[in-house]
C-alpha cells in the first residue's frame, strides 16, 4: 500500500498521541489509598474563611502589616498560632483543596482535572464531620461543591474561572455573612473568597489592587472574629477560626509551579481556648499544607482522614493536659502506621514504625505510673519523653508516606513507551521514501497482516498482558480496560514491528543490489543542514537536565540566533562568491534518489521551486537588485534585533523569571498610557503586515475586528483612549470580545470557502493562496484578541519576521521543504518562550480562555486556552502551509508534513525514556513532570497539524 508522505506521517502522529497518552496515564499515578472503613464522632463549631492564591509575604509581610492590621494584631498579640504552610505542586485550585481536606498529596494529573473536578471519593474532613452531623454552610468557590456534593446544608458557588472578576465574585460570599453570623443553625461555615487570585492573573502580585483586597479580607476576618467574641460571653464554647490559602502565586501572579510565592501560604488558627501569647510575625514556623487535614480532625472530634500523610500541629494543643496530648498524638500515629502497613510490605523495617513501636510501649508505661500517681517530677519527665518520642515518629512517618505516597503504572508505562518508540522507528526509516520527488511510502500492510511474525507477535504480546494483569498487586490502567481495547492496542504494536522488520528488510535487500542512479558524487550537506542536525540531537540531549528544561527558552533562542547567523552566511557568499553562479548550499539528485544518510534534512530530490532540465539558477544578485539586495543581506540582523527585543518584553524560565522586564513595566498602572500606545501601534503593524493578502472583504473584517480588540482591552481597563480618564468602572467586555470573534469566525469562513471554490476551479491557483491566508490571517485576529495588551509586540514581530524571511530569504536562496519547515518549528518554538510561556505550570494564561464569556464553558475554554498558550507554533505552521501552497510543487506539502511529524516526534519519544529513567529525581515533579505534559499537548495540536497540512495536500493532488 502507497501513502503520501504527509498522510503517512499524520497518521504516525496520531497513533503517538494513544501512546503518549497511555504513557501520561500510566505514569501520573493514583496516590496511595488506605483500604479501611470509617468511624465517626462529634464537637464545636470551625468557621473556616480561606482566600485564594494567599501568599505568606500578603500577611507576614509588610503587605500584611500595612493593609491587614486586624490579622497581624491577632498573630502578634492575640491567642492564635501562625504558621506558614508549604503546599505541594501542582499549586492549582482542586489539588490543593484535597490536600487541606484529605490530607494527602494529589496526583500532578489533578491540574487536568481542576478544570471539571469530580467528586471527591477519599477519605476526608468534611465527609467525617457530616457523618458526625455536623452542619455545614459554603459560600464561594463551587469547585468545593463539586468535589463535596449534599455535603452542606446550604451553599451558594461561584465559578472561580472567570478571572476578570474579582469585586463580584467576592461580594457573592461577604452579602450572606451578616444573616449567617447571627445564626446559631450551624457547626462549620466555609468561605473561599476568589478575588486575590484573579487579580493574580489580571494583573500579578505587586497591582495595586492586591493592596484593597486585603484590606477587605482584614475586615472580613474581624466581623468573623468580632461576632464569634460575642457569641461566646453569651455562653457558646470556643470557635476556631483558620484563615489559609490554597497556594501562593508566583512573581507574574499566575500558580501550578513550585517558587517560593506559589507554595508559600499563611496559616493562622484563632480561638480564644488558646493561650494569649505574643507572636512573631517575621518568622512563623513552618508546617505542611496537609497537616491541617490531621489538625482539624482532633478538633472536631472525628477520625483523621484515612489516607493523610500530615502530622498534628502541636502547638494548637499545647494547652491541653498531657494526658489528652499523648492521646492525639497516638491517634495521629496509628493512623499513619495504619497507612504505611497498607502501602510498603517491609513496613516492619520502617524507622517510623519501629519509633511508633516504641512510643507505644513507652506510652503504656505512662498510664500505669499514671494511675498509680498522677502527680510526679518522675511522670512528667516521662510524658515529656513520650511526646517527643511521639513526634520523632510522627516525623518519620510522614516523611516516608510522602516519598512512597505516589506508585507508577510501569506497565502503561512500557505500553505508551514502545507505541511512541515504533512510531518513530517507523519515521526514521521511512525518511528515504518519504523524501523523495513523488513523495510516497510503501506500507507493507499486507504481509504483516498474515505473516507468521505478527501472529507470533501477537501472542507474546497477549500472554504479556495475561501474566502482567493477574499477578499485579496494584491496580494498572491498561489491564482495566476492555478486552478488546487491549487487544486491539497490542494488534496495532505486532502490526508496526512487523512493518519496521519489513522496511529494514527491503532496505537491506536494495543496499546490496547495485544502484542504478548513483547520487551525485559532489553531494554534501551544507551548514545549514549540519546546524539542523546538531541544533536537533543538542536540543533533545538537553531534556535530561533539569536546569536546562527549566531554561529550555535559552535553548530555543540560542538556536534561532545562531540559525539567522547561518542564513547571513549563506546570503554573503551567494552575492559576493558566485563563482559558479549557483547558490552553494544546493546539490542535484536524480529524481527518485536521496542521500540514505540517516539524519533530518535529507534532500528532497526536488527543490521547493521548480527546476528546469538543464539545472541552471538565477543567482541572488540577479534576484534581487539595488536597494532589495541590501536589504536581504540586512534581514538576518533585523531579524536577531527583533529577537533581542522580544527576549527583553517577558523573563521567563526560573532563574532569572523575578527579574524585572519590560513586560512588567508596561503593565503596571503607572504607564498605562505607555502600555496604550505600544498597543495601538502592534495592532496598527499587524494589519499593515497581514491585510495584503487578502481579499477586500475579509480586509475590512481584520480591520474592524483589531479595532474591536482594542476596545476590548479598554473595556477590561488594560488601556485607554487618548481622550478617556484612568478612572472608570472596569466591566467585563463580553459585548467588546464577541464583536471581535464575529470577525474572526468570518474570515476563516471566507477562507474556507476560497478553499472548497478552488477545489472547483483547479486552474485558479490564486483562490487557494488567498484561502489560505485568510484562515492564517483569522488566526492572527484571534491571536490578538487573547493575547495581553503587552504581548500584541510579540505578534507584531513574528508576523514581521514571517514577511522578512519570505521576501529576502526563502524565496531568494530557494531553501527546500525540509528545510523550510524546520525553520518555521525552530521559530514557532522560540516564539512560544517569547510570549512568556515556559515548561512551568503557572505561566499558562487561564484567562484567555474566558475571553468573551460571560460563565464558565468548557469545551470553549479549554480550546481558547491551550490556542492562546500554543499561538506562536499554530501561527508560524499556518504560515509555513501557506508559503509552500503558493510554490508549484505538488511534493512540497508532503514533504513538510513528514518533516513536521518528524522534529515533533524526537523530542517527545526521547523525553518519554528520560523520565522514566528519572521518575525517582528530587525535581521529577516540580521540574520534569509539567514538561511532560506540555510535550503531550504540543504532540496533540501537532496531530492536528499534521491532519491540516494532509487535508491541504489532498487538496493539491486531486486540483493536479
């Protein structure tokens, strides 16, 4: 069977995506889970008020001390215990809501699941405390009603993902204190309060808005504080009153990663049962997020969570007689022996156990001297003992729980491994086919299908399977599926060794027949090519080091620079060194023939541009003339300018992300009106760059539609009309957004329709140029529409860059498709960092994918948020479909199609092992973990790619 190039290599790319994503499943595991059944009991009311992306610095900082008086006189000279509790990454929403009331660490994939959270089926506080009827009240974030259904008595949830709110989404929760407060019909009332954490992602920590939103949160807590005072003179026993947060938020004001800002959170208990003892604010201790889980437990009166790793807060129960001390601290302790034993068969040679072990015994010794005596020097120095032998275990306990809290699925694990390892196998030796002028590949479907090797295959595979499924001890997610599931994953495997077997067979036989058409014996790889290779395998060798995926942005612009390094070379000595009046970097092949040398940019046996039969080339002087000959030699070192430019407008990365940028500089409300003007004028070179393209109609439609973009930004307050004040009321800019996606939907329905006409007209090869860009140039409007105002530079400068490169370069050197297309992934990958994104969570922007609505949706959120994160590969691939559509070479689509799949699919399969190999690295999840998710998504939107250039392809064929 004979496929193109570009079907073939979309097809590869798909079936990658089933491999990476039973790999993803296999290797971000369920968390260790305790097997017990549950107990209850009873106790007195817990108001609970916590605030979203609460950073410890807010309250224990000068922040806290300018703008929460009330809270900083409570931890300094009230009866509380502060602390600052560390959270674990993922620092997003829903994980760390389970982590306060499980007490357990959530899997990292929970960051996927925050955006839908499901109902929470652990063991958990408020589950125990409802057992126990205890009434509970929650208002504000309705992720807590999602994941504790019939849970409360009364709730009123608000979406915590429309991020431009942050007045309303806290006024939902304060406008019930007055009536609740008065009320005595409840046990516990839970407040999350959401504000903070949208003016975050608006506008980061250091917005002056950061400063009224605490000052509102002081006061929230002091009418708490202030009505429970009251209600206690009036006879009720003692409240506790805890005031946390989730996460932090980092320097940028976005959270999911693990800088100090984002795992940082401030944790105060307040209740007048504690002693009044002065604080100090500068320096609280530090706990665990999952201890409160434990804490909050003893308090109430109800078991601890059954699959908590956290330990007992001890100072909250200093007070308590020793006796009652040693009681929570045994609770505390069989629970976690309990969880152990369920998790590590050598639980017995567990220090923490044996210390358990011996506390235990110590603690028996301290009730019988107890009973005989309850009043000694001797029993006190005893307990005194047996406390700290008590917290020695509970220390050693926990922190064993917290390295083995997560087990992998090694099996999924191997599955999605060797998927993703065919695949590329299967690229890699299809390159000699795929590349060449007829751009097809032989799929040797039929031999494998009735071979004795794929049936033998076959049944390795499913005897595998059998072996592995009935004598796991633990669960695995590929032995839960479906028989035929299953199977029909393990037929796809026999399927592609046996095709593997059969392309390196054939190979094999064609290397020892004699060839008929040698290469030509002057070929040779130029610079260019060997920058690709070595730029490529130096790139992929990077990905093992976690400093270097940290700062992987380095990589990318180290790369491109020194490609346009490259390319001025190669302008210079094709205008000043034409001695055979043929640009150097060229060599001719035979058609049919390529060069077998393994590696990526093998020669096409055609040029992207049609070659005459005599093989004669214009050289770069005869192409381009006067002043347009300047200028070509002058476009590499534009092109380095905008690039130094770029890497100046965001800090991205770890090391050097708390920086100051100009970025920064521009969003804060002090240059508004700077930040105004730089916007205007990106808005202005974008339809300046993009609007040649296209037809009148859809002109006047991206004209409009920036407009509106603009607009939009004035509405939400990110900018002003020159003739407008800095002091109106910020709205939502729903009306504004959707104006603008009207637009938007219009120009890629007009290019669309130029598509499907030239599929009519096969002779109008201009109607389909024109489709073309129009759907890159409704791209570009939706780009600009999602995009901060201070990031329109970075879509300006791409779109420039596209137009130098173009005009002075691609056309003038007649580069190749393999070529081409690398560069256009190098770009698109560096422009990725140059929007300040990185290979951290946190830097994702939630916020545009609320972009013109009014509630949450989720299918149009998810879309919206991974196009505005992936804008700079997605645009730079339209481009580059574009650009080769409009040459007449009917192989040049395939060919980048192939290209494409192939630069895509090395990294990631290369990736896959490193991790595997290094799933047991301190930073595996802080570090690896979140770079393996963004390799999955950019796999997928490559997949969907691949199936564009192919569809485009397919196009082309059936018009010639």
């Amino acid at each position: 069977m004979r496929l193109g190039s570009g079907t073939f290599a979309a097809c590869c790319v798909v079936i990658e995506v089933l491999g990476i994503a039973v790999f993803l499943r296999g290797f971000f595991p369920v968390p260790v889970r305790s097997s017990a059944g549950a107990e209850h009991r009873t106790e007195p009311p817990a108001p609970e008020p916590s605030a979203d992306a609460l950073r410890d610095d807010f309250l224990f900082g000068s922040k806290g001390v300018k703008f929460m008086p009330y809270t900083t006189y409570l931890v300094e000279k009230g009866a509380s215990h502060s602390f600052v509790a560390e959270a674990k990454p993922p620092t997003v929403t829903m994980p760390r809501i389970k982590a306060l009331t499980t007490g357990s660490l959530p899997g990292f994939v929970d960051v996927v699941r925050n955006l839908n959270s499901p109902t929470l089926l652990e063991d958990n506080v408020i589950r125990q405390a409802k057992a126990a009827g205890k009434r509970m009240i929650f208002y504000g974030d309705e992720t807590w009603v999602k994941l504790f259904p019939k849970h409360f008595v009364e709730y009123d949830g608000t979406t915590s993902f429309f991020v431009s709110d942050y007045t309303e989404v806290d006024n939902n929760v304060t406008r019930h204190l007055d009536k609740v407060l008065k009320r005595e019909d409840w046990d516990m009332l839970i407040l999350h309060y959401l504000g903070l954490d949208h003016i975050g992602h608006i506008s980061g920590p250091s917005s002056p808005l950061i400063g009224h939103k605490l000052s509102e949160m002081d006061n929230i807590l002091m009418k708490i504080h202030t009505s429970l005072l009251s209600q206690e003179r009036e006879g009720l026993s003692p409240s506790l009153l805890v005031l946390c947060g989730d996460h932090g938020m980092s320097d940028t004001g976005s959270h999911g990663a693990s800088s100090t800002g984002e795992v940082n959170t401030p944790l105060i208990l307040i209740s007048s049962a504690f002693e009044r003892k002065p604080g100090d604010i500068r320096h609280p201790k530090r706990v665990q997020q999952t201890d409160l889980a434990a804490t909050l437990a003893i308090g109430l009166s109800v078991p601890i969570p059954k699959d908590s790793v956290g330990s007992l807060i001890v100072p909250v129960i200093e007070g308590r007689p020793m006796r009652d001390q040693m009681r929570f601290l045994h609770l505390n302790t069989v629970q976690l022996s309990k969880l152990l034993q369920e998790n590590v068969p050598s639980y017995e040679k567990d220090p923490g156990f044996e210390q358990f072990k011996v506390s235990e015994k110590l603690h028996g010794n301290w009730i019988k001297l107890y009973l005989e005596e309850s009043h000694s020097e001797v029993l006190f120095n005893l307990g005194t003992k047996v406390l700290r032998q008590y917290l020695d275990a509970l220390k050693t306990l926990s922190l064993a729980l917290s390295t083995q809290v997560a087990q992998y699925d090694v099996y999924s694990m191997m599955v999605g491994t060797a998927v993703v390892l065919e695949v590329l196998t299967l690229l890699l030796l299809s390159i000699p086919q795929a590349l060449r002028r007829q751009a097809k590949v032989d799929i040797p479907l039929s031999s494998p299908a009735f071979s004795l090797l794929f049936y033998l295959m076959f049944l390795v595979l499913s005897a595998i399977h059998i072996i592995v499924c009935t004598s796991a001890e633990s669960s695995c997610y590929f032995c839960g599926l479906l028989w035929p599931v299953a199977g029909g994953v393990m037929v796809l495997m026999s399927a592609l060794l046996c095709a593997i077997v059969s392309v390196l067979t054939k190979m094999f036989i064609s290397k020892s027949l004699p060839s008929k058409n040698p290469a030509h014996p002057n070929s040779r790889w130029s610079e260019l090519d060997l920058l690709i290779v070595f730029g490529t395998v130096g790139h992929v060798l990077s990905l093992g080091a976690s400093s270097f995926v940290e700062e992987e942005h380095q990589t990318w612009y180290f790369l491109v620079n020194t490609l346009c390094l490259a390319l001025s070379q190669e302008l210079y000595r094709n205008c000043f060194l034409e001695d055979d009046g043929e640009p150097q970097h060229h060599f001719h092949m035979e058609p049919g023939i390529v060069d077998a040398t393994p590696g990526l940019p093998y020669r096409t046996g055609c040029d992207v541009w049609e070659q005459d039969t005599v093989r004669e080339r214009l050289s770069l002087s005869d192409m381009l003339r006067g002043r347009e000959k300047w200028m070509a030699l002058a476009s590499p070192w534009l092109i380095l300018a905008c690039c130094r430019l770029l890497r100046s407008l965001n800090q991205t990365g770890v090391q050097w992300a708390h920086r100051p940028d100009f970025g920064h500089w521009l969003t804060s409300s002090d240059h508004k009106a700077e930040l105004s003007i730089l916007a205007a004028l990106s808005l202005l070179v974008i339809f300046l760059l993009v609007q040649g393209g296209c037809s009148p109609v859809s002109r006047a439609a991206l004209l409009l539609g920036l407009l509106g973009v603009y607009c939009y930004r004035v509405a939400i307050g990110n900018v002003l009309f020159p003739w407008q004040q800095d002091n109106r009321d910020i709205a939502k800019g729903i009306i504004e957004a959707r104006f603008v996606y009207v637009f938007v939907l219009g120009i890629l329905f007009t290019g669309t329709k130029d598509l499907l006409k030239s599929q009519v007209i096969a002779t109008d090869f201009k109607i389909k140029t024109v489709g073309l860009w129009e759907i890159h140039s409704g791209l570009v409007l939706l780009a600009a529409l999602l995009f901060r105002p201070h990031n329109l530079p970075v879509l300006a400068f791409s779109l420039l860059i596209q137009t130098v490169l173009t005009k002075f370069i691609w056309k003038p050197l007649r580069h190749d498709a393999a070529e081409i297309t690398v560069m256009h992934y190098w770009f698109g990958q560096a422009f990725f960092y140059f929007q300040g994104n990185s290979n951290n969570i946190a830097t994702v922007d939630i916020s545009a994918g609320f972009v013109g609505l009014d509630t949450y949706v989720e299918i149009p959120a998810m879309f919206l948020t991974a196009f505005g994160t992936y804008a700079g590969p997605v645009l730079w691939a339209s481009h580059l479909v574009h650009f080769l559509s409009s040459v007449s070479s009917d192989s040049a689509l395939s060919h980048a199609c192939f290209c494409y799949a192939l630069i895509c699919s090395i990294p990631v399969s290369t990736y896959i092992i490193l991790v595997t190999s290094l799933r047991y690295h301190l930073f595996i999840w802080s570090v690896f973990s979140p770079k393996l998710l963004y390799e999955g998504m950019h796999l997928l939107i490559t997949a969907a790619i691949c199936v564009f250039f192919t569809a485009m392809d397919q196009a082309s064929l059936t018009n010639s």
